[in-house]
C-alpha cells in the first residue's frame, strides 16, 4: 500500500510519499511544495494543482490522506487552507485517488497512541517509524509524514479488524 | 464589460453573467451549479471545477467576482467554501481570467450604498438594476448577480477616478 500524506497550506505543502513493505514503512519521496510568494492567490492555486498532479502521476499512490483543518484558528487561514485543500482535492479527484483526513489530534493517536502528544514527540515518533529517512526534514514534509504513517496505521487496524477499507 | 458573479459553495455555487451596455445591466445567464449531494466531496469539487469552466468558456467574462466568506460563522463550513472557492479561482486562473473578493458588506455598499442593508434591499436593489431579468430568481443566483453588479459598480468609480482596474 503506498500513500501520499499532504499538509495543505498555499504558500508551502508538505507532502510524502510513504510504502508500507513488510519489513516497515518506506520513505519514497519526501519534500514541501512552495508556491511564488510574488504571484496572486489564483496563480499559486493553480501552480499547487499542477504539483499535486506531478506528484500523484509519479508516484500512483492507493489513497491520500489530508490533515484535517476545522479547528483552524481564525477563518481567514481557514479560508486560505480549504483553498489549498480544495485544489488538491480536485487533483486526486481527477484521478480517482481516494482522499481521507485526519485531525492532528487523530494523527497523534495513530502515531504516539494518545491524543496529547506534543509536535516533538510526533515528529520522533515519525521518524522512527520511517525507514531510511535520515537527517533533518523539513516541518511540512515532517507532518505530511506523520498524516501518511496515521493513515496506514488506521488502515492496518481496520483491515485486522475486517473492515474494507 | 462582462462579469460573472460567484456566490460559491460545495452544494450549490449561484453563478451570475452580466454585461455591462451603454443602456444598463444586461442579464447573460443566471443560474445554480448543483453538485450530487450522494457523490463523494472530492467528486462534488470536481463537479463544480468543470461546471465553472464551461461556465466561463461560454461566457468568456474579463473577470470574475466572488463573494469572499472571511467572516463565516464557524471554522468547518469556513473550510467547506474555501474548498469550493479554490477550485473555482483554479478554473479562472487556468483561463487567464482575473478574480476578485467582494465581502458581503462591500456589496452592499455598492449596490444600496450602505453596507447596513438587508438581503431583501439588496435582492431588490439588484433586481432593478438587472435589465431583463423577470420573475423569481433562486436566492443564490441573486447574490451572485448582486457580487457581478457590486464589481462593475466599484469598477466605473475606479474609472472615474482615473484607475485602471
């Protein structure tokens, strides 16, 4: 199973792509997409799109997985976030990839089994988990990372639990 | 000068199409994209994406106006129009069609001249403006075209004043 794990955000989305083999989880790709920061809103919507479509045509993932965003601060960056997530959205819409999102509150309990963890300690965690992922990584990619991992784990409980997806 | 209006949302997005003539405002089109409410959401953008691009492949506007939805009242449906809104600003800036954000106290303004108006005054207000168009129009395509007429309204005072936008 290989899932593609976004962080949305116009300006930077952290995204990776993440296996699961049977000896763990494999890092395929790892990384943030930046938008021009020069250029209208519009623009950067469509130059994050098109990214999307790249990074979903390399990499043919089973499903994505978003971190989920309704409990954004203010409305104006919720506004900004469901943009974002809208175009990418439409990408794996457009070539039918399943989409799921996760809550940071889910991601954590996914990755660290309970709901408190703090970022530092996701980010370990993570890390841990990844195979052949060394080095500093970047935030965005790091909670992309996170959100694809929370996924295949839930996954993994559902399948033993006989659900079907 | 032509404009479409856009009053977006997942479920239902009013559209508007006016023309700016020597005589008035002339009702192009006026509508509702409706996306399948069983469908899934990543499906509903990617209906809604198609629907405004042959939207405004048949109407060839020089802009776009849309109501901008800062100030929604929570988070999650805060989330849910910018979802809408991003793949409708992807559609326009695909096509090469500049946007703009209207507030919901900026039409007003525009449209009755002060931004304390109600629904009703604006419905009104909007419909005299409108040449052409008759009968009962559905309450999102009304605020639709009130966005396409608060457009062209703030866009002949810029001219006026000497602006170029």
């Amino acid at each position: 199973v290989r899932v593609v794990g976004i962080d949305p955000g116009t300006a930077r989305t952290g995204f990776a792509v993440i296996e699961e083999t049977p000896v763990g989880f494999e890092t395929v790709e790892l990384g943030v997409i930046k938008t021009s920061a020069s250029t209208d809103a519009t623009v950067r919507l469509l130059e994050l799109h098109d990214a999307v479509t790249g990074l979903l045509e390399r990499s043919r993932p089973d499903a994505v997985a978003l971190e989920r965003v309704y409990f954004q601060v203010n409305a104006r960056s919720a506004i900004q976030v469901g943009q974002a997530s809208g175009v990418i959205l439409l990408a794996a819409a457009r070539r039918g990839v399943p989409c799921f999102g996760y809550s940071p509150n889910e991601v954590k309990m996914a990755i660290c089994g309970y709901g408190g963890a703090d970022k530092e300690q996701v980010m370990r965690m993570t890390k841990k988990l990844l195979r052949g992922s060394r080095g500093r990584i970047e935030p965005d990619a790091a909670d992309a990372a996170a959100v694809a991992v929370a996924h295949l784990n839930s996954y993994k409980v559902k399948k033993a639990l006989g659900g079907t997806s």
